[in-house]
C-alpha cells in the first residue's frame, strides 16, 4: 500500500466511535453480555452471489480493533485473496469474545461485500478482454475516500486473478495517485479532462499545451468535445506524426449517448460492424446490447469506425482509448465482437445494485457449541467441518 494512502487512513477506532457507528441492539447485545457473563462465539461470514474474495480491508480492521480492546479474534479466511467463491459459501469465520465482537458486525461488514463484489466484476471485465489494458477511473463515483480506496483495492485483486486465470492484461493503473500502489505504480494515469479542450478553445491545442507540458508522457487526446471524433483524431495524428509513428499517441473517445459519432447514424453503423464482423448482428441481442453494438455514444461501431479511419490514413499504431459506461456487461458485448479497443477507462466495475454488496454474518458457535438460527444450517455444517480438518 501507497503511504498516501496509508496517511490518508483514519486511526483506529476507538469504543465511543464504534459505538455511535454501530447498530444500537449490538450495543444493547454488548452491554448484556457484560452483565451475565462472556461467552467465546465463532461468526460465519457469507455472501448471497458469486464474489472474488477481497478481505484485506475487514481483517485489518478487525486486527486494529483487537488491539485496542486487548483481545486476539481468530480470523479464519476460508479462501486466498482473489479466489472465486460461490453464493453462499462461508467466506470467514472469526472466533473471539462475543463481548468484543458482537458490536462489529455492522463496520467489518461494510469493509468486506463491496470490495468483493468490485473485484468479481473487474475480474469477469479482464476475462472476456483479456487483450485490453483496463484503468480504474472509478474515484469520482465513490462515496468518499474510504470507498475509493476499497474499490481500487478491489479492481486490483480481480484484475491479478484474470491475469493468473487467463493471461489478461487486466488493470494497468487508476486515476489518483493515493491507490496507484495497488497496480505497481507510484502515481495515477491520466492526461486530460473535458474541461481542458474547453480551456483551450480546441481539441488541437490542448494536445500541443499537454504535450508541451508533459513531453515525456504519452499524448491520449479527448476527442469528442465538438462532435468531430474523426476530424479531430485526423488533425491529431498529422500533427504529431512522430508519436503516432512510435506508439505514443491514443485518442480517448467518451461520446455521450445522446449522439452518434461523427459520420456514424444507424444505417452506417451498421455498414462499419458488419464490415469488421459479419456476424455481429446475426445473433440474439437484447436492447442494450443492440445499443451498445449500433447505438449512440460510445459503440462497438464506433469504435470500429475509428480504427478504420486510423488505418485507412496509416496510423495503425495509434491506440483507441473508450471510455463511457463500460460496465461488466459492455465489456462482454464488446468482446463478442472482437471490438479494436486498446485501453478502456472505466469506474463501472463498480457494484450497480447495491443490495447485492450485503455481506451477512451469523454466530454459528457457542463455547464450543454449534448453533445457528434455523435456516442457516449450512453454515453451520461448514463451521463443523473446519473444527474436525484443524
């Protein structure tokens, strides 16, 4: 981990903190403990999807909380960082004092189902474009640092599991610089907003203030500002005809769905995918995946339709950039087709319906004692089995 983002992290919390975080009837659960006595109780920790298991955040948390009440949890991860889990399965127990744990249930389970929700999605997103470099560009639609960080962490963790799974290229970095230590980097990526080509009064000269202000970089250029995508990546690329050349030059496409890219309507669209893939459209697709394919904004066309252009002018090692709503669900669309994109930004790996980030943790031992609450026997039968393998 970064330093900034270890600086960045809030101290441990203290009982007065978790106490005004925590749910009140674990407080009322706590105070009662205490009062008739301690019991050491073993939670079960799950999740009701398929996840790729992200507990770095939970268990160092945990940990420091230990440390500041005096006790030991016994934190029994049942799978590595990074392995894929089925719905249901038990993800963790933890053992300890159900004094010192009942209160916590709430604050290490907001720490553990996002994250490892994120990492499935990031990971699913490698696999099925295991040839594309992926950024994490999902700090803007975060609920504040805390949640930056675990997502960043998440994109991470999913993205090394697609690279040892399939030899994906996976996430290549984020856009801050306090998460870049997760993908290796000292720094964010990035090279320039929207706001910049309005600033500069064109997409021309905020290559050349960019380029001029960081010449050692690569120059990804914004091209959708005016709505002239393809007169603008021409423009580009003839002014930097030695970039281009070299590898050094990408155009960012970032349409938004209420137009076409320049050149494109569905009649044309439809000539540039079939034109890259006959098939394309010749299977089954549902509404979204015909937009993403033929559609407004940043489609498979049109993204097919840039490529074209590139080569046609000879700038075949000029790379494509796409960003905009490339959730798991897009990336699948876009490989099916074989779509020419080099790099993708996305913060969409992010959980879209959140109901699905509930982790649920359930007592499942008493002093000793296996229970649970009737339904959640499961549970409880795995909880058995790792008391008999250890």
């Amino acid at each position: 981990m970064s330093s900034a983002a270890q600086n960045d992290r809030p101290p441990p919390l203290s009982d007065a903190d978790i106490s005004s975080h925590t749910d009140r009837y674990f407080r009322k659960s706590r105070r009662t403990v205490a009062r008739f006595g301690d019991a050491r109780v073993t939670y079960a920790v799950f999740m009701r999807r398929p996840v790729v298991f992200t507990p770095k955040f939970m268990v160092e948390w945990l940990e420091e909380v230990a440390a500041v009440r005096g006790t030991v949890f016994d934190i029994d991860l049942r799978f590595e960082e990074g392995e894929r889990v089925g719905a249901g399965e038990p993800l963790a127990y933890i053992s300890g004092s159900m004094h010192d744990l009942v209160d916590l249930e709430t604050l290490y389970l907001q720490k553990l189902g996002a994250p490892c929700v994120a990492a499935y999605n990031a990971y699913v997103m490698c696999c099925d474009l295991p040839k594309v470099a992926f950024m994490a560009f999902d700090a803007r639609h975060c609920a504040g640092t805390e949640m930056a960080e675990m997502m960043a962490y998440a994109a991470s963790v999913g993205s090394r599991a697609a690279q040892q799974d399939v030899g994906a290229v996976g996430f290549v970095g984020c856009a801050t610089d306090s998460t870049a230590a997760y993908f290796g980097r000292e720094r964010g990526l990035g090279t320039m907003p929207h706001a910049l080509i309005g600033y500069a009064g064109s997409t021309l000269r905020a290559a050349e203030m960019f380029h001029e202000t960081f010449p050692d970089e690569p120059l990804y250029v914004l091209v959708d500002y005016f709505g002239s995508e393809i007169t603008d990546t021409l423009e580009i690329c003839a002014h930097f005809p030695e970039l281009a050349a070299e590898g050094q030059l990408g155009v960012r496409l970032d349409t938004h769905g209420s137009r076409f890219v320049e050149g494109l309507d569905p009649e044309r669209s439809y000539e540039v995918l079939q034109r890259h893939d006959a098939y394309a459209v010749k299977q089954y697709r549902n509404e979204n995946e015909l937009r993403w394919l033929l559609g407004t904004g940043v489609s498979a066309a049109a993204i097919c339709h840039v490529r074209q252009t590139l080569d046609n002018a000879g700038y075949d090692k000029v790379k494509i950039i796409a960003s905009s709503g490339f959730s798991p669900a897009k990336c699948k669309v876009m490989a099916s087709v074989k779509a020419p994109i080099d790099m993708i930004g996305t913060g969409s790996y992010l959980p879209e319906n959140w109901p699905e980030t509930y982790a649920t943790a359930d007592i499942v031992e008493y002093d000793g004692k296996p229970q649970v609450k009737v339904g959640r026997e499961f549970l409880l039968k795995n909880a058995r089995g790792r008391s008999n393998n250890s």
